[in-house]
C-alpha cells in the first residue's frame, strides 16, 4: 500500500524505529513464516510461507521459537530461502537492529540464529509436500543479552563470560 510504502521509506531514509512482537516481529522479514505446526515440520510444505513489511528482508523471523518447540520450522524456511537468516526468538527476548545489519540481543532469553548460505546439501527444491528433508551443514548460533549478529558480514560478537555475570 501507499502506507507502507511511505514506512519503508522513512525506515530507510531517516531515524525512524518500527518495534512489533510476536506475529509484530515475524512479519518485519520478507519472506515470513505465516504458520505452520511444530509437530510436523521438517516435512516440506509443513511451514506457510507469505510476503512481510520487508523491513529486515535478509532474515525469516519465528517467536516463541523456545517455548513453542519451532526448531524444525524455521529450519525448513531456511531450506526455502537459504541465503536468509533465521531468527528464532525465545520469550522475554528480541533484537535491536541498526541500520538493517547490526543485530544486537536484548532481554533474559535466546535467540537462534540459522545460517543456511553455505549448505552443502539441501533437498527442500526436490521434495514432494510431506517429504522429510534433509540438509548438512546448516549453520546454528545461540546468542544471549548483548550478543551482536552482523547481517552483512555474518560474523557473531559475544560478551566476555565475566561480564554475562555482573
């Protein structure tokens, strides 16, 4: 719409801050999980898949990630769009991202990130619906309060354990 249009404009262009959570978070991505049970994901076709606000269009976004057992679907939105970022976020936690790249972890949970941009093996794009997959080396980080993700470069920045206890 000529709305959101407009939001993305002013996202990208001046210092405006758009916050959501839960279904608020997962839509912030492009490519969005717009459902899908947990009992039955990696099975292809167990996740919905639809259009967000592309406001991180880098990442795919789950919440409740931890209490809600939805390892296995966002590993399978990451096995339709490989070079996106999975974000899993754990109750009483989100991120704090700037300039649409520097990711930093807020809050008394987790956050999972999946890297699938150096899959070996991938078999989502041949599967029929309700296959199980199958992919290698797909890339797991667990990040807590003050960790730092760079979307761009991929590289992780965790606190020194001393200071996680102060």
């Amino acid at each position: 719409t000529r709305m959101h249009q407009m939001i993305i404009d002013k996202y990208h262009n001046t210092n405006l801050v758009i916050a959501g959570t839960s279904a608020g978070a997962m839509c912030m991505s492009h490519e969005m999980i717009a459902g899908g049970s947990s009992t039955d994901s990696l099975a292809k076709g167990s996740v919905r898949l639809d259009k967000g606000m592309s406001f991180l269009p880098e990442t795919i976004i789950d919440s409740h990630f931890i209490q809600r057992a939805r390892f296995g679907r966002l590993a399978e939105a990451v096995a339709a769009f490989p070079h996106l970022i999975g974000i899993g976020l754990a109750e009483d936690t989100g991120v704090i991202v700037k300039e649409g790249k520097h990711l930093k972890v807020v809050g008394s949970g987790m956050v999972v990130l999946f890297d699938g941009h150096e899959l070996k093996h991938n078999n989502h794009a041949i599967l029929k619906v309700g296959t199980p997959m199958s992919m290698t080396d797909l890339k797991v980080h667990i990040l807590a309060n003050g960790d730092r993700y760079d979307l761009e470069s991929r590289t992780v920045s965790v606190l020194p354990m001393a200071s996680k206890f102060e």
